[in-house]
C-alpha cells in the first residue's frame, strides 16, 4: 500500500489567503485525523473522521478552520484566511476499522505550511 | 498543567547503553498509552503500545506502565546511533480514538 498521501508537501503562501491541504488515507481505513504540529504547542489533534463523519472537532482552532472528507479515499483541511501563526506542519493519519483504541495510527509525510 | 509530559532532553547516551524516557499523564482515567518515534523532518511513527499495568517488550524496546503513579515510560537496551530521534508519548484519555500527545524526548545516541 502506498501509505498515507499529503499534498502538498510544501505550502508557502501570504497573510489572508485560503490554503487548501489534501489527504488520501490508506485504502480500507475508516478513521481519518487532522494534526498539526508546531516547536511550541508540540503535535495537536484537530480533527477526527469515523466512516466520513466528522467526530471530535474540539482541536479546531477557530472558525478559519474547516475540515471536510466528502468520499472514504480524500480529505481537505482549509484554512481561509490564512495567519502566519497557522504555519505548522500538518499531518493528516488513518486507523483501520474496528478495534477499539488500539488501532495503529498510520501518519502521512506532512505538509509544510508557511504563512508570510 | 499539560496533559502529557515529558522532558524535552536531549537525552544524550552512549552507543550500547540503555536509554530511559519517561512520561507522566493527568487524566487517571486514561485507558491507552503509545510510544511514536519522529525522526526529524519526518511523520511520527508507532513503536509500542501499553495497555496494562506491568512490562511490555518488543525486541530493544520495553514499554512500562504504571497507573496508580500516571506514568509511562520506554526503554532503549544497546541503544544505536540510529535510534537517535525524537520520541512522543501519546495517550487516549478514554475509549475514543482521540490522542494527546508529549512534547517529546529528544533522544542523541553517541557512537
């Protein structure tokens, strides 16, 4: 399997703009997650998909952010207008169905985000 | 105070050695603890997982949980240079499948 799919891998973009990052889980995986990860706050779960549905947004920073997982295989966090305090690297992990909690996490690379 | 913590090192040990990494969470009612190994530039990656109170062992690696005092931690035996990484601890506060995790542990591993 090809594994977790970010893209981009690098975002650079300037205050005020709408940046869209891309997530494909792996193949068969119901549960799909949203985390960021700064020097400062250390990796912060944002959001968490069951079967497409939205389930624990409570990490969502504020209203600039918004999640969607429209079909099982793609995922979007956008993020519109950009701050340059939302620069981060933001990974986007998938679980396979059933087992309760103790399904493995499988992160993706990453995305860079830099905000100017 | 944070959720999960851990000393952000960096814990510097020979070639050999054992290192020893150590977590504590507040919420006594957590159910699940893991140990994520982020090499840098990387994504994090599952190493072990506790469940139980007691000893749990994985080639090099051992995971110890104790609940009564809230704390997790991971041991290293003859510890390579390719160990040398940041390691997270994560815990799930409940049954769901949220995850909390550490500020991680800077590990350095000298030849």
């Amino acid at each position: 399997d090809a594994g977790v799919i970010q893209s981009p891998r690098h975002e650079v973009t300037e205050m005020g703009q709408e940046v869209t990052l891309r997530c494909k889980p792996i193949s068969g995986h119901d549960y799909l997650f949203w985390y960021r990860q700064t020097m400062m706050r250390g990796l912060e779960l944002l959001i968490y998909f069951n079967n497409n549905v939205p389930i624990d947004d409570s990490g969502m920073p504020e209203d600039r952010f918004s999640a969607k997982m429209p079909n099982a295989s793609f995922s979007t966090l956008k993020i519109q207008p950009s701050e340059p305090r939302d620069s981060a690297v933001y990974f986007c992990a998938s679980s396979l169905r059933g087992g309760g909690a103790t399904d493995t996490q499988y992160f993706g690379p990453g995305t860079r985000l830099t905000v100017l | 105070q944070k959720e999960v913590e851990q000393n952000s090192g960096p814990l510097s040990v020979p070639e050999g050695a054992i290192a020893s990494l150590n977590c504590t969470y507040s919420d006594r009612g957590s159910q699940s603890f893991f140990w994520y190994r982020q090499y840098s530039g990387k994504s994090p990656e599952l190493i072990m997982s506790i469940y139980s109170n007691g000893d749990k062992e994985d080639g090099r690696f051992t995971a110890q949980l104790n609940k009564a005092s809230q704390y997790v931690s991971l041991l290293i035996r003859d510890s390579q240079p390719s160990d040398s990484a940041t390691y997270l601890c994560a815990v799930s506060p409940d049954s769901s499948y949220k995850l909390i995790f550490g500020s991680g542990t800077r590990l350095l591993v000298r030849p």
